[in-house]
C-alpha cells in the first residue's frame, strides 16, 4: 500500500462526503435528521438511526445525558423524572441524535416501572449500535419517598478506555 493511501484525510473525516462508486454519502438512509419529524407515540414506534463511526479503530467514549426523562407509571398513571447518563464505546457505529432525542421522548406517555425503562433504552441502543461497551445510569426521582436508580452495563469495559464518573449526586432529600 502506497503512502499516499494511507495518509489520514484531510478537512473531512473519514467516512464524510460522497462514495465515489455510488455517488451516497453515508447519511442517505437517515430518515430524521434535517426533517420535520412527528413526535412517537411510543418506544415501539420510535425509529432508532446510527451513522457510520469515522474513527471505528479509536477507543473513545461518548456520553449522552438526558436530565429531564420521563415516563408513566404503569399502575397509577402518574409521571416518573429521571436523570439519564448513557456512555458507550462505539464501534462501526454512532447512534444519531436526533433519533435518540425522539426514542427518549417517546417514553413520556409509556407506562413502565424504573428498571424497565432504564434497560429498554440501553437494550435498543446494544441492539442498534453493537458498541465495544455501553452503559446506562437512570437516576430516578422520589415519588413516594423512595428513589430509585437503576445500573446497568454490557460486562467489563475495555481497559485503556477513560470512562469519568456519571457526575449525578446521589439524592439527599431536603436533609
């Protein structure tokens, strides 16, 4: 393999542009981003999107924080808050945004307890995007004096990756 081929792109990162066999950049399959999109009604119906990783062989963590989650309680109808960290590892694949913001805004009128909901959003996104390591935080709020925080990851992260501290205090009440 020639120097030249192996050199590193230059203004744009890899994976960005157009193929020049087929004329696609590698975002022509999105379906949300840069459109008016409708809201989902649900986690089912939430379309869940990735785009190719520019840096598949870098070890790197990216975070995606969701301060105002929210849900229903599958019994009473009531809302449930929760402040949600999800870190990953990726791999071939990033999730995209947008179709992020939409699946999590589509738990506001699903009706499931903590944990279900905290490990529907990380199983989707496993499922998705195949990371070398994923895990999720949801610090839920009290409602009935008791808060709840569900934790979960794919197993063992990878050793070299800097993975800081999810930054969420845990709840001290009014005392």
């Amino acid at each position: 393999m020639s120097s030249r081929a192996r050199a590193p792109r230059r203004g744009r990162a890899a994976g960005k542009g157009r193929s020049r066999s087929t004329g696609e950049t590698p975002y022509a399959g999105l379906t949300q981003l840069g459109a008016t999109t409708v809201q989902p009604q649900s986690p089912e119906q939430a379309v869940l999107e990735r785009v190719p990783n520019p840096h598949p062989r870098k070890l790197y963590l990216a975070r995606f924080v969701a301060p105002e989650f929210t849900s229903l309680c599958p019994i009473t109808g009531q809302p449930d808050f929760a402040h949600l960290v999800i870190d990953y590892a990726p791999a071939k694949w990033l999730v995209e945004s947008k179709s992020l913001k939409l699946f999590l805004a589509s738990f506001r009128n699903h009706g499931a307890f903590h944990e279900d909901c905290t490990l529907a959003v990380a199983g989707r996104l496993v499922d998705l995007l195949e990371p070398r390591w994923l895990r999720i935080g949801g610090y839920w709020y009290p409602r009935g004096g008791l808060p709840i925080d569900v934790f979960w990851q794919t197993g063992r992260p990878p050793a070299e990756l800097w993975i800081p501290e999810q930054g969420v205090p845990p709840y001290r009440g009014r005392g």
